[in-house]
C-alpha cells in the first residue's frame, strides 16, 4: 500500500469504510432479505468489492457516474456500495420516468455505465437508445444477450477492498430531483454529507443492532435511501419490499418482526383502512416515521393507537440529504402541526426576500446551515447562485419558527396563491378542508384566471363509499375563513397525479386544469 492511500484511510470519511467496519462487528449476521434471498454483512462486503474492482477493472476514472435503475431489490446496495468504494458516484433513477426524463437525466449526468433491471426494460427501452455517454450496459433479469449479466460481472472483480483515496467531499451520490420542474436537476450529495445525515437520524432516533426495518419507500428517492442506510451503519437488518402493496407490508412486518417503518401519510391512512388491518400482529414495530408532511390530528392519534405509540416525523429534502427537522415521539401531542425542531446537524433560520433574518413568529422562507448541504447542483450555476444566497440554502418552503425553535411550515413558497391582490397558503384551505370527515385527500392549486389572477381550487379525493359535493365543501370554508380563502371550485378526483415516491405532482394538475377558468370575469 503507498503512503498517500494510507494516509488516506486512516482519517478520511468514506461511506463503503462503514460497511467495512459493520462487517468486521457483524460478519455474520443477515444483512439484506429480499425475497427468498438472505444475505449476511460478509457477503454484502464482499459483492460490494467485487462490483468496486469490476467497475475499476474497466479503467473507469474516478468520479465516473454509475446510472441505476430498478424497483428496490438486493442489487441497489451492491451497486451502491460498491460504487460507494469505487470512489465512483451512483445515480439511481426512478425505472418509470418518461423517455423525455430518463434520456435528460442520463444525458445530463454523463452517465458512463447504466445497469437495470430487465424486467422493467419495456418501459425504458425507448430511452435507452437514445444514451450518448453510456458505454457499458449491465442487466439482472436481463432481457436479452445484448447486455451484460449483473451477476458475471460481479464475477469479474477480486473480493479484496479496492484500493482508492478518497475525499470526504468526494460525490458520492447525483440525485435528480423531479416532481415540480419540467426537467429536474441534479443534486450532488457528498460522502461526509451522508454520514453526517446518517449519524444525525441515529441520534435523534437510535437504532442498533437488534432492528429490522422495512425498505418498502423507493430505495431512488433520497429518504428511503439515507433511513435505510442508517442500518447499515450499526448493523440492523434490512427487509426489502418491492412492491407497495399493503397487504404484503402488514404479512412482511409480521413474518420479518419489523421494528422500524418509514411510509408517507397517505400510506399510513391506507393501512389503517385496509379490510385486512387487525389480522396481522404489528407489534414488533418500535418505531414509525412518517415523512415530507405534517398529519392531520386524527390520523396521528390513529397511529398511536393502532399501529405503533412511537411515531417520528423527517422532514427535508434532497438538497439537504436529506433530513433537516425531527419531529420526536415525545412531542407528537403536544406540537401537533409542527415539523418537529432542527436534527443535530442542522441551524435554520427564517428570512425574507432581502436576506433578513425574521424573529420567532414571522413567516418567511426557512434558510439552513449544515455540513449535511449539498455540494451543489450539478453543471447549473443559475440554480445554484439562486440556493446559495446570503450564505445560507434556500429551501423554497415557508413557514416560521416558534418561541422554542420548533419549525411550522405553511406552504410552498411556489405554491403561495395571489388572488384578488391577497396572499393565500395553499395549506391552510386544505387543513379546512380536511375537517370533513369524508375527505380523503385534498390539495388546492391557484389557476389563472382574468379577474383574480389566479383562482384558488380545491382538488379532492373522498373517502371510499363516502359522498360530499362541491356545495358542502365550499360551505365548510365559508364557515371557516375569510371569504378571498375560499374556493371558487371543488374538483373531485378518483386518485391524484403521483410521482414515484407518492407526492402529489401538483404541476400536472395545474397544467390539466390551466384552462378551467377562461372566458370568466
């Protein structure tokens, strides 16, 4: 070993040294059950160095991006970690973006190897042909000859650790994120970013060992990614599921003995109402993070009772690794609408559009500091002088601090409706809306409109075997709110435009919608 690479490993932050270390505690322990397949931390490490020295083997250069595309499955965290100790960077992307998106991101990032799942490839077939940088094209559940085995090519490379400086500042990770933008950019996250987010969550909400928590959220998405990472970490296990069906995660969490689960709201509603819930044992479950949004009172109360009493709240985005706020079991009840206060890491401020910093009760836009921020996005200078303004990050989301520094969020600042020459948060016409017991789910859009400017709308989804018309809702927030905050329209939607992690693409219902409103004064 040369003295720069020694030097190197002796003070450095590199994530695939955490699995080395994991392993070197927990060698035989499961590591990963997916399906039938059970792996221990030994034979992670040792698949992760043979996809580390495969990729290096090809005389790739260091910083190469490695494209990943799948459901979630054993597979990710092979390539993950080996593209971890490769010093490479990994660029896992959702398998059902449009061509339109698959071919930019892959395009964009410079994507040197591309390795999938080929039982998805119809739906990226199309894009595929259109790759300009990719040169090597890797398949497990290949579908045909054309591409090389995921598994050979792991045969390829040594088990050995690969032998690699790297930087704590060293990418590791290019995430693109898309849901509000035509074209999503690309966020770098860096190896002390994640172990800095890592360690954060661990703190705030421990784990060891002796868990098992379930990968059910898309391993693509930055916050199923991070939480999951956490086990690898201390050395608990994870339990993939692939496919985000209720049923299968209510038999998965009793079979497995699940301690930890991480879903969105609405998932959480979603359980609590299947015909099946109350036939399985749930409860091994220690822990039950909710993240991206605040819960209605009810369905957090629900929770409590019914599925798991310590339930958590995460809350940030990918630019930030992506947690910036914890929202602890012990303070469910007592903060309810909070997002919890700032993870260890993490100083955030509240400030206006003239870089002031506000004081604890006035609305602005929430600003961090943290070692946990991105490197930046990637090749976007505008964007990235616009979110490093006044040094701090611009997050986009507004909202203020109370008295105790816990964070209340009141809207997208995007999503803020100007109608009539007033202000209005999105949110707080769907916190009035969710008063009635029959809405399942609501979300309230400003469209254009010649008089108002824009006209604010209400989308909604009622609850199954329910019935509510535009007339009650709308007289609801009359009783609720001033007038200029009330609808002008109820929609009523089967299901809401979705992007692969769950969130609502409020864009696409805007740009469906755009023309409601033309020809009224």
């Amino acid at each position: 070993m040369n003295e720069d690479l020694a030097t190197n490993l002796m003070r450095r932050i590199a994530f695939g040294d955490c699995l080395r270390r994991t392993t070197r505690r927990y060698h035989k322990k499961e590591a990963i059950v997916c399906g039938d397949q059970r792996i221990t931390y030994q034979q992670l490490n040792a698949r992760a160095n043979q996809f580390a020295n495969a990729l290096l083997d090809m005389n790739l250069a260091k910083g190469s991006r490695i494209a990943f595309t799948s459901l979630n499955c054993l597979e990710f965290f092979v390539a993950l970690c080996g593209t971890a100790k490769a010093g490479m960077i990994f660029l896992p992307l959702n398998p059902f973006f449009k061509t339109e998106e698959m071919t930019f991101s892959v395009n964009n990032a410079e994507a040197e190897v591309f390795i999938f799942d080929g039982l998805l490839y119809p739906f990226f077939k199309e894009a595929l042909e259109q790759f300009e940088p990719v040169k090597y094209r890797i398949a497990f559940n290949r579908p045909s000859d054309e591409f090389e085995d995921f598994n050979t090519f792991l045969e390829k490379g040594s088990s050995d650790e690969p032998e690699v400086i790297i930087d704590d500042n060293d990418v590791l990770l290019m995430l693109y994120t898309g849901g509000t933008t035509r074209f999503p950019r690309a966020v770098q996250l860096t190896h002390l970013n994640i172990f800095c987010v890592v360690s954060s969550v661990l703190i705030d909400l421990p784990a060891t060992y002796r868990d098992k928590s379930l990968a059910v959220m898309p391993l693509f998405h930055i916050a199923a990614c991070a939480y999951s990472l956490t086990g690898l970490f201390v050395g608990s296990t994870i339990v993939i599921q692939p496919q985000m069906d209720m049923k299968l995660i209510m038999e998965s969490i009793e079979r497995e003995q699940i301690t930890q689960i991480v879903l969105l709201p609405p998932l959480y509603r979603q359980m609590l109402d299947h015909p099946d819930f109350g036939k399985y044992d749930l409860s091994s479950l220690r822990m039950a993070t909710y993240i991206a949004a605040v819960m209605p009172e009810d369905l957090v109360k629900d929770i409590m009772e019914k599925i798991c009493p310590n339930l958590s709240l995460m809350f940030g985005q990918t630019e930030m690794s992506p947690s910036v706020t914890v929202f602890k079991p012990e303070d469910q009840l007592t903060k309810m609408k909070s997002l919890g206060n700032s993870t260890v890491h993490v100083e955030i401020g509240v400030m206006d559009d003239s870089g002031n910093l506000l004081p604890p009760g006035e609305i602005g836009e929430f600003v961090y500091r943290a070692p946990t921020m991105m490197k930046g996005y990637y090749k976007n200078d505008e964007e990235n002088e616009k979110a490093f303004q006044y040094g701090w990050f611009h997050s986009g989301d507004m909202g203020y601090l109370d008295e105790d520094n816990y964070v209340y969020f009141v809207d997208r600042k995007k999503d803020m409706i100007k109608t009539g020459g007033e202000n209005v948060a999105s949110i707080e016409v769907e916190k009035t809306l969710y008063l009635d017991p029959r809405v399942q789910e609501v979300h309230v859009i400003g469209l254009p409109h010649d008089r108002w400017i824009e006209a604010i709308t209400a989308f909604v989804t009622p609850k199954p075997g329910e019935t509510v018309t535009e007339e009650e809702l709308i007289a609801l927030c009359k009783s609720k709110m001033v007038g200029f905050k009330v609808p002008k329209k109820v929609i009523f939607l089967n299901e809401m435009p979705r992007s692969a992690v769950g969130k609502v693409l409020k864009y696409k219902i805007k740009q469906e919608y755009e023309a409601l409103y033309n020809g009224e004064r």
